[in-house]
C-alpha cells in the first residue's frame, strides 16, 4: 500500500512540474511576447504602403505583404487621432524603407501578425508609447506599460478626455450602418 502511494505520490509531482513549466511558458508569452522573438519566423522587407497605424504592406521580392502589428490597436483612419497614427508610423518607417519583421502569426483576415522593426524603432512599442494606439489586451499585454506611461503623461491620443478604443469605435460604426 505504502508502495502504491509513493508511487501516485511521485506522479501527482511530476504532472504538478509539467503543469507549472506550460504556467511558466504562458505567463512569458503573454506578457513579454514582443521581446521572446527567437521563436518568430523572421524576414527583411520593404514598406510600400502604410493604410493607418497598425497596417502596412512590405514587399518582399515578388510577395506582397499585409502586416497588422503584434499587440496594438490604432485609430482608424476616419477615428480622431487616426490620422495623426498613421503619419507618426510614416515619421519613423517611411515609405522604401527596410523593415524587419518578427512574424507571429496569420489572422482571420490572411494578414502576417508580427512586431515590426524599422530605422532603429520597434514600430508596434512606439506608437503605444507616444499615445498613437493602444495596447490591444485582448490579444497580449505586451505595450500595456507602454500605454500606461503614455495615458499618465497625456501623450497623443490620450490628451482627450475621452478617448474610443478602435475595437468599440468599430462596433459603433457598425451598429450605425446597421440602423440606416
């Protein structure tokens, strides 16, 4: 009986440090993804289009690529600040210049996800740090320090009162054209 126990005592241990080693793996990847980047695919490209502060195409040899940035979210273009994000990311990567990319993922509408650094900017950090997009926390809280700092020295965006998160000014918009 004593045998049996140490036995299912010995496997309840080690279930209990498989467990705790994915916990460990989990909390760094939520929390920290943007500088766990050895796991990302990576790629040099060049920016060829930049649709708002969150969005841009880079061309690589013949493939034509439609990024979104890894873990924000930034004004659309018709939001306030929409503009101001698009031309602060354009400030810092202009067009023709050489990006290289951390690749993430693929989202539901065929984009590469990815952290996106250009002239020495890691793109998808500055534009939460300076106020031009917010940390997207349903997806990871990679920027949110970024987003808190930029939210108590009033940078950007958060100079209004206050300001819609992209994802609500979405919906918003949405119930509009549905109502019409």
């Amino acid at each position: 009986m004593q045998r049996r126990i140490a036995v299912l005592h010995k496997e309840a241990i080690k279930r209990l440090e498989i467990s705790s080693i994915i916990a460990i793996f989990a909390f760094i990847g939520y929390f920290f993804g943007d500088r766990i980047t050895f796991l990302d695919k990576k790629m040099t490209a060049e920016v060829i289009k930049v649709y708002d502060g969150d969005t841009m195409t880079l061309q690589n040899g013949e493939d034509k690529l439609r990024v979104r940035f890894f873990g924000i979210d930034a004004p659309e273009l018709k939001q306030e600040y929409g503009k101001e994000s698009r031309e602060h990311l354009l400030k810092m990567c202009p067009l023709g210049s050489k990006a290289e990319l951390s690749i993430k993922e693929t989202d539901k509408y065929n984009r590469l996800v990815a952290i996106i650094n250009c002239n020495g900017y890691n793109l998808n950090k500055e534009q939460v740090a300076k106020g031009y997009a917010w940390a997207y926390t349903d997806y990871s809280f990679a920027y949110y320090t970024n987003q808190f700092n930029a939210k108590m020295k009033k940078l950007g965006l958060w100079e209004q009162d206050n300001p819609i998160e992209p994802k609500e000014w979405r919906r918003l918009q949405k119930k509009i054209k549905s109502e019409k």
